[in-house]
C-alpha cells in the first residue's frame, strides 16, 4: 500500500521560521530541520534566513555533499502544493477607476493651480518687458 505524502503550502511551511520551529522547501520538498539547526555546519542563521521561500537556490549554490542530501531525508515531512498560488491573486482595478494616488493628485492640482499660473505669468510679463526695452535702443 503506498504512503500519501502530506501537502503543504507555501504559506503553510513560511510560518515555521523560528529556531524553536523550523521548516525548509527544497527541490519542492519540505523539510521540518528543527532538531539538526544545532548540528548544521553553516549555523543556524544561514537555515533561518531562507525559511518562508523556496530554498532550492541557496542550498544548490552551498554546493551540499552526497551525504549532505541523504542526511536530508531523515527531516523530509511532505511536499510542497503546487496546486495552491504561492502569492494571492491580487485584486484587479477597473482601468477606468481612478486610483486613490491620482485622486489625491487631481485634488493638489486644484488646490495650487494658482501657483504654475502665477510663474508662467511673470515669465511672460518679464519676456514682454525685456522685448520691448531691447526694441527701444
């Protein structure tokens, strides 16, 4: 009779991320290192920093021996779902629908338009001032 693997999400194993409750995702499987953070000989630190994510980068990039990898299987307590979205779908705005930035934007325009206007018409005044002077010598 084969053994059903248990499956957790991604979200599931991040919350296992502290010294007391440690859980790594590797190769798409999880692992619950808690009892060999002690023992690991890169410290515990290096474990902890990437629990919450797939770890198969960093650990392939350590460069883990034979024994290494076999030594893991003794920590293995399922696999990763890949059924379930490992970010939440994000919620999509209408494009029509102003967003809360361009609101406010729109609103600080209207508050302060008085003050590009003002600029421009000084400018103008100070071009019309300097023609005429030069056009009078």
């Amino acid at each position: 009779m084969p053994t059903l693997t248990k499956l957790y999400t991604l979200q599931e194993a991040s919350s296992h991320n502290t010294k007391d409750d440690c859980w790594v995702v590797i190769d798409g499987k999880i692992y619950d290192v808690t009892t060999y953070l002690d023992e690991h000989p890169g410290g515990d630190d290096v474990v902890l920093a990437v629990t919450g994510k797939d770890a198969t980068d960093e650990f392939e990039d350590a460069g883990h021996s034979k024994t290494a990898r076999e030594l893991m299987e003794n920590f293995f307590i399922g696999e990763l779902d890949l059924t379930f979205p490992a970010i939440p779908e994000l919620e999509i705005s209408h494009k029509n629908q102003p967003t809360e930035y361009f609101k406010e934007l729109v609103e600080l325009s209207k508050q302060y338009w008085a003050v590009p206007v003002g600029i421009l018409s000084i400018s103008v005044g100070i071009g019309f001032m300097y023609l005429r002077k030069k056009g009078s010598n």
